[in-house]
C-alpha cells in the first residue's frame, strides 16, 4: 500500500485507509465488518477513521476490538461531536472514546464539524490532550476555508494537522480553494465517501460507463479507478467504508496501477470540477 507523509508532520500513513461509519448491525454484520478491518490491516490500509458519533459509539467498540493486540500498526482517528465540544466536553469526550477503543492515546483527534461552542474552546481542549499524551495530533472535519483559518489561528503551541472533508467524483468543490490551501500550508485532506457513500455512478449512465471503460483498459474496477484519481493529490488520503472482505481487498489493490494523462482528462470530463468557489459539501 503506497503510504504518504501525513501533511506537515513525520508520520507515513497508507494513501487508502478504512471508515467506519455504519459498520454496527446484527452479530453476523458486526462480525464480518470487524473481520474486514482487520483484512484492511493485514493488507496495509492502518488509516483508521472512527468517531464517537458512528452508532453510539459502537463502531469505537467494533473498532477496538479490530485493533485489539495490533494498536501500534495503526494510524488511529476519532472524532468529538460538536455537541459535545465545550473545553471540558472535549476532554471527557475523548476519554469515552479511549475506553470504547480499548487504548490509551489516539493518532489524530477531530471535531467532526463546526457547533455552537467556540472552536477556540474546542483547539484549546485539544491542545491539551495533547500535552496529557492522550491524542498525537489535532484535526478538524468539515471545515471550509474560514472556519478551518479559525481552528489554525486558535491553536496556540501545535499545528493542526488534518481537515476531513467529502471529496468524491460527484462533489469536487474542494479543489478550487481548500484543497490549494491546505497543500500550500501542509494539513492533509482526507476525504470521506470517496465512493458518495450510497451513489456510486451506475455503469449505465455516462459517467460510470467512463469509468467502467477506464477499468477495462487498466485491468482494474470502476471503484479502483476513483480511489486512485482522488489521490491523485500527494497531499490527499481517502478512507472507503468496506464491512466485505471483497471490496476491502479491491479498495486496497487500487494503486497497483497509474492513471494516464488522457484517463484523468475523461474523468474530468465526466466528472467536472467547479471553476468557481462553491461551499463545502457535507453528508
Ligand atoms: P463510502 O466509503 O463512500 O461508501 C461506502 C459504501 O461503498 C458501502 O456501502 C460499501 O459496501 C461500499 N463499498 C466499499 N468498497 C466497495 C467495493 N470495492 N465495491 C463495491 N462497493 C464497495 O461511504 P462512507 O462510509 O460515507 O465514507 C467513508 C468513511 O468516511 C466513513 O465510513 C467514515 O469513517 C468517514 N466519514 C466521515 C464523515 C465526516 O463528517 N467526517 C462523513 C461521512 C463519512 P460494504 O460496506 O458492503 O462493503
């Protein structure tokens, strides 16, 4: 699995890693998703995406027992709900979540978008956790370019170091202001329903019959072909949901290959970028 240096900091992360949200279900569902996980691991997508938000906190506890006896191998996110992003809710926040994933310091800790309580509250929480030794690294998520200047600009001693945002064929926003921003000052983009979480184009239609055709020529799949062009970016990660073994070990096999300069043309014809500022998209 092709790994990156995660924005400005040291650390090598897998371009592709692995969501989790709606992951929870019936014992079966829980049990194939914690073993698709763990087949991601095995494969090297240890980009870990979670959030105390994601069933309850199930998916933290399905999470953890994924990573049970292989912590150190992964590059382990979580997020604190808006609601509960007061200084002191932030902090306890993080410690539930710590519980629910059976470890005592996460990768990267987000707020999973903007709320009613003042980010400097939440950057100030954080920073914090990061002097206790409880998170790595600070992040945000679904934060367009003002708001994310605001996260930056209320850190007082650490960088942020991430901006999770949806990024997927259908919604391109990102490329015409946030993502030059963030390259400009190194805080990765991570992009979330990478595959349009339940939209995926249909092979009938234009645009997935593009894809399909682009597929065919690379011996690859539709799926593979998005995953490869989202991160295209050197300073863009992604991270599919799979909960079957199947679509983890097709997601994880999508950067076998390269793009040709006329394939990513077709794809931007298919699939335009805007050429004018829109606002950040959101599920
Ligand atoms: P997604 O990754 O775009 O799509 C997930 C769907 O694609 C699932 O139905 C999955 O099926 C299917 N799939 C995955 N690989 C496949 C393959 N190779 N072939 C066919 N189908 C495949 O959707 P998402 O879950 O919305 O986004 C991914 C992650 O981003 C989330 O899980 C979460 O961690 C994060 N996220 C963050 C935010 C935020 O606000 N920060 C918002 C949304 C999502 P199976 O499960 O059956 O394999």
């Amino acid at each position: 699995m092709t790994k990156r240096k995660f924005g400005w900091t040291d650390v090598e992360v897998p371009a592709i890693g692995q969501g989790t949200w709606m992951i929870e279900g019936s014992q079966a569902q829980e049990q194939r998703a914690v073993a698709a996980l763990r087949l991601g691991l095995d494969l090297g997508m240890t980009h870990i995406d979670t959030a105390e938000m994601y069933g309850n906190g199930r998916a933290e506890e399905l999470t953890g027992e994924a990573i049970a006896s292989r912590r150190n191998d992964v590059f382990l996110v979580s997020k604190v709900l808006p609601y509960n992003a007061s200084y002191d809710g932030t902090l306890r926040a993080c410690e539930r979540s710590l519980k629910r994933l059976g470890t005592d310091s996460l990768d990267l800790y987000l707020l999973h978008w903007s709320g009613r309580h003042p980010i400097r509250e939440t950057m100030r929480a954080m920073e914090t956790l990061v002097q206790r030794g409880c998170i790595r690294f600070i992040g945000v998520s679904n934060l367009d370019l003002e708001e994310l200047k605001e996260a930056q600009r209320a850190l007082r001693h650490e960088r942020l170091a991430c901006n999770q945002v949806l990024y997927h064929l259908g919604d391109r926003g990102i490329e015409y202001r946030l993502l030059p921003y963030c390259a400009e000052q190194r805080i990765a983009v991570v992009a979330y329903s990478p595959f349009g979480h339940s939209s995926f184009p249909s092979p009938a239609g234009r645009g997935g019959g593009v894809l399909a055709a682009i597929a065919r020529k690379q011996g690859g799949t539709a799926r593979q072909v998005v995953l490869n062009f989202l991160t295209r970016h050197p300073g863009v990660f992604t991270i599919p949901k799979a909960s079957r073994e199947e679509h983890v070990l097709e997601n994880s096999r999508s950067l076998d290959w390269e793009l040709s300069a006329e394939d990513l043309k077709a794809i931007d014809r298919a699939f335009p970028s805007p050429d004018h500022e829109v606002p950040l998209g959101m599920l």
